[in-house]
C-alpha cells in the first residue's frame, strides 16, 4: 500500500527517524554501511597497492581482492557458526578490530608479498565475521511493519559508503599524494575508532 516516492532523500530521513527510536537499531545501519565504505576502498586500492608496492600486474592485483572476498565468504559461514541461532554483535568489535589491524600491518609489511597473502585473507575473514551480525540484526530489530524500509534504507547507505570509497580514494591519492599502503593505514586507524 506504500507509494513510491520519487524524493528519495526523504524517503531516507522519514526511515532513519524510524529506526532512531532503537538506537542501537540505527548504529548497526550505519556499521554495515561502513562495511560496504571499507570492501569498495579496498576493492579500489588493492590494485594500486598490487602495482606500486609489490610490482604486480593489474590482473594480479584483482586476484588478491578475489582472495579476500573468498575471506569474507569464509568469515560469513564462521560468525554464522559462532552465532548459532542467535545475533551475536560481540563478534562485531572484533572483527572491526581485525579489519584495522590487518589494514595496519598491510601498511608495515607492504613490501613483502608473503606476508600481504595472508594479511588480505585475514581482512576478509574478519570482514565477514563483522558484518554479518549487523545484517542480521538489522533485520532481527527492524519493526514488522518497516523492515522493507529500513533494510532498502540500510542498502541505500551502504552504497553511498561505496561512493565515499571512491571519493576518498581520489582525496587520498591525488590530492594528499599518499601511496596505496599509505592509505591503508589511514582506513585501518579509522577502523578501530569505528570499532571502539
């Protein structure tokens, strides 16, 4: 019975008001929308990182961002295996906290290439062990009659994450001239005041 709304924006407000009056409802949006901001930096400067500090190809580099992504798969099925039955959001502190540690240390050990192998696989085992929780909650403490709402305003947050992903990569690179690992670094300490 909802009607479409072609003003996107408020449509987006009008929900975040919504899911305001759980509040814990509304950090997980915007945790899980912070997920989505660090996979797209990191889909978009592992190639950088690949060809500038390993001396990798380009069709390389995508093949470490595909080993993450089987990290997070593997990550996924692990906090789902910890969680059980439940919503178990303390796995979420800890996987912010390997997600910044891994971006730090892929800054430390840019250089060498085994050690980059298991740092980007661990980033995604721990991406996947924060992320699911808050996906899972988000649809567990939406209200019945909003959870369409608030998931589709959720989806929409984690694209704009991805959005500022690509912005912040251009600021990073082209503006302030830091190296790919460099940058690493910058998502990784901005991970762990997300995490605290």
């Amino acid at each position: 019975s909802k009607k479409v709304n072609a003003a996107i924006w408020k449509e987006v407000i009008s929900t975040l008001k919504l899911a305001k009056a759980e509040p814990s409802l509304l950090m997980a949006v915007f945790a899980s929308a912070y997920f989505m901001f660090v996979a797209a930096f990191f889909q978009l400067n592992m190639i950088p990182f690949a060809v500038t500090t390993l001396g990798l190809t380009d069709i390389q580099g995508g093949y470490l961002f595909c080993i993450t992504a089987l990290g997070i798969g593997a990550g996924s099925v692990l906090a789902g295996l910890i969680s059980g039955r439940d919503v178990e959001l303390a796995l979420v502190p800890i996987g912010c906290a390997g997600i910044a540690a891994g971006c730090i240390l892929t800054d430390y050990f840019a250089a060498d290439f085994s050690a980059i192998i298991p740092l980007v696989v661990l980033m995604g085992v721990f991406g996947g062990i924060y992320v699911i929780p808050l996906d899972s909650y988000i649809q567990m403490a939406s209200p019945k009659e909003y959870r369409g709402q608030v998931v589709a305003m959720g989806n929409f947050l984690s694209f704009v994450g991805v959005l500022v992903a690509c912005l912040f990569l251009e600021v990073t690179s082209q503006h302030l001239g830091m190296l790919p690992n460099e940058a690493f670094l910058v998502v990784g300490t901005i991970s762990l005041c997300v995490g605290v």
